[in-house]
C-alpha cells in the first residue's frame, strides 16, 4: 500500500468529534484527511469535488433539520459507488443500524467500541467484503438480522497494550500522537527528558508483541516508516481476539 495511501472526508456536526476522527486518521501513516464536513449537504459537495475519495466516515447522529440519513447514504450509495461507506455511532440498538444496513455501508462501528482502531477498521471495510462491525452491533445483527450474519467481520473492542504502564502511556501521547518534543513531554510530564525517551523506547519494544493482531496491518511496509510511525499503527491495532 502507498503511503498515505487511503484518502478518506470526515463528516460530524460535533467540531471536537471532528477534529478528533480527523486527528486520528491524519496521525496513521496509511490515511489522509482531505476534507471535512459538519453536514450532509457540505459532504456530498466535497464527493463532487474531489478526484479521488477512497472512504468517508460519517457520523450518523447529526442534527435532524439536515438530509435525512436514508438519502444521505442512498446517494454515497448511487452516486459514488466505489467509495467505503464508514458509519459511527453512540449505538448499536438504533434505526440508525437498520437504514445503514439497507443502504448497504462497508462498515458501522460503535464508538466507544472502536476507539483508537479508527483507520484499521475503515482498512478492514476498504479492503475486505462484508461489512465491519464492532461487537455491540454484532450481537444486534444476530439477534434481529440474522440473514446477513455470513457477511459481517467483527473488529473486536480495542484495548491498550496491558504492558505499557501508564507513565509510558503518557509519553507515548506526548511525544508519538502529539509530536511533542521529548524535553517539552518532560517539562510537561515533570521528569527529566531522558527519562522519557526511555519511557518511548520502552513503548516501541512492548508494541510489536503478540498483544495486536497484525492481521489489520494490511500489508504496510513497515521497515520504511519511521519508528514513531510503526509504533502508533501497532498502537492502534485491535487485539488479538481471546
């Protein structure tokens, strides 16, 4: 896969949700942001304009005054067939479900189920046929769509690697999310900055153990990132399934 291979528009009419989908597939090596939207309308007028759009994230709990869902995803759907329909949720027991399910989206994920795993669950919808969930929405179609029970892949609920500590933790946020300087993350940790490029040091060895499942690396070349770069995608990849 090219770097920054996967060009992907962000809609939430939620700023802050925004910025942070958007945050989070900047960061990853593999994905790019190249547009935002905080309604149906600006969405699909950035669908028009760009050349190449390989998925949008939609959030679908926007306002009610705007496009209804069913139409939004209906004209993703007959307009822009190629592209990999993301949806995010607070729930996995909504309408929401049942009309993204109708439209047929590559994906819908709960949120708080999918966290950090943002771009290795949209690589998951993009690259692989069926549709991708997170298990809350799993259990729902087994219970009430049984019928497409053969067509789902389930991204399991993402977990931080038990092995880092949570002094590691926070360097690994300062200094490889936040791009923070080590002797800023040690001002800001109150440590000296050795002290944190240990703590990093530490991050990057722990990550690539059997915790992640690389099944969602997805083919990425690994040995030409950085190591800042490697140890946020392993950081992001859901665990192994137990």
């Amino acid at each position: 896969m090219p770097h920054r291979g996967l060009r992907v528009l962000v809609m939430d009419d939620d700023f802050y949700a925004q910025k942070w989908n958007t945050a989070l597939v900047m960061r990853d090596p593999r994905s790019t942001v190249i547009g935002e939207a905080d309604s149906p309308i600006e969405l699909l007028n950035l669908l028009k304009s760009e050349d190449t759009v390989h998925a949008v994230i939609v959030d679908v709990e926007y306002s009610k005054d705007r496009i209804p869902l069913p139409d939004l995803l209906g004209q993703i759907k007959s307009d822009f067939p190629s592209t990999t329909v993301v949806c995010l949720s607070q729930y996995s027991h909504s309408d929401h479900l049942q009309v993204a399910l109708d439209a047929q989206v590559c994906a819908f994920l709960v949120k708080r189920e999918v966290s950090m795993a943002m771009v290795p669950a949209m690589l998951n919808a993009h690259f692989s046929d069926g549709i991708a969930v997170t298990p809350s929405v799993a259990a729902e179609i087994e219970t009430n769509y049984t019928h497409l029970l053969k067509t789902i892949h389930t991204i399991p609920v993402w977990e931080p690697n038990p092995r880092l500590t949570p002094q590691v933790m926070r360097s690994f946020w300062l200094r490889v999310f936040f791009g923070m300087r080590a002797s800023l993350a040690a001002e800001e940790m109150g440590v000296e900055t050795a002290t944190v490029e240990r703590y990093v040091n530490q991050a990057y060895s722990v990550l690539p153990d059997d915790w992640a499942d690389d099944d969602y690396l997805f083919d990425v070349d690994l040995d030409k990132l950085s190591p800042e770069d490697q140890a946020f995608v392993w950081f992001t990849l859901p665990p192994r399934s137990k």
